[in-house]
C-alpha cells in the first residue's frame, strides 16, 4: 500500500498517518463485526435460557409473566446496539472507500470478473444494502417476532 502513496504528492508523516489510520479503522471495523455476531448468538441463547428455565422450574405466575418477556426486551436492546454498529460500520466504509479511491487502487486484471476491484471497501454498496445486511436484519427481525410470540403462546 505504501507505493500507492508515493503518487500523490505527501510528506512521510502524512503517508504514515494515513496507512495507521486506515489500518485502525479496519480492525475497528473487524471488532463490529464481531460485536454483531456475539450480541446476536447472545440473544439467542438468553432467550432459549429464560423460556427452558421457565418450562421446567413453572415459578409463579406473576415471576412467569414478568421472566417470559426477558428475551423479547433483550431482543430489542440488543437490535438498537447492532443498528447503531451497523451505521457506524457504514460512516467508517465510506471513510475507507474514500481512500482507497484516493490511492488510486487498480482494477483486478482477472479476466472472469473484470468489474471487481482490489480494496475490500471499494466492493461494499455505497449504500450499505448487501446480502449480508440484509440476512442480519431478517434475522433480528424473526428473533424480535419469535420473542414477542413465545410468551404468549407458551405462558399465557
């Protein structure tokens, strides 16, 4: 990435700024992705805790009613912190497209995908609509259904 740089006319101090900044905004990146991916298998395994306690303990009514609806208000929590990362991940894409465009990163010579371009941003929709955000949202949108259901049909 370095050779990129020395076309455009900058000092090493600026170079250099830019390959850590666009180094730590990568890995900041990396760590949302994983946020997502734990805060979703978190939910999951809450709400198949609560509601496998809940069938086999049978507590009472009023603990029943309160506990049953645990999983639907993590549901929903959980869902506002993966929006938040999910629009943030975007800001800093676009942030990393931006330089990936600047350093005048050249097309993959691959004859089978002339269109594909090297630099992982420059492969992301600008505007962040993908298989993978869309398979995330469906699954947070049948999990926050699912936990609104379940109570009701298993402890009403």
């Amino acid at each position: 990435m370095g050779e990129e740089l020395d076309k455009i006319s900058m000092s090493d101090f600026q170079k250099e700024f830019i390959l850590l900044e666009y180094s730590e905004i990568r890995r900041q990146n990396q760590s949302y992705f994983e946020e997502t991916n734990n805060l979703a298998r978190y939910a999951v395994i809450i709400a198949g805790l609560v509601w496998t306690w809940l069938l086999i303990q049978k507590p009472p009514q009023r603990v029943t009613i309160i506990a049953s609806w645990l999983p639907l208000l993590t549901s929903l929590l959980f869902t506002a912190r993966v929006i938040t990362l999910w629009l943030e991940l975007l800001h800093r894409s676009r942030y990393i497209k931006n330089i990936e465009e600047m350093l005048n990163i050249p097309k993959n010579s691959n004859p089978n995908d002339p269109k594909f371009e090297f630099g992982f941003e420059k492969n992301l929709p600008t505007n962040g609509i993908s298989w993978i955000f869309g398979s995330a949202a469906a699954f947070w949108i049948i999990l926050i259904i699912t936990t609104a259901i379940v109570p009701k049909l298993l402890f009403s």
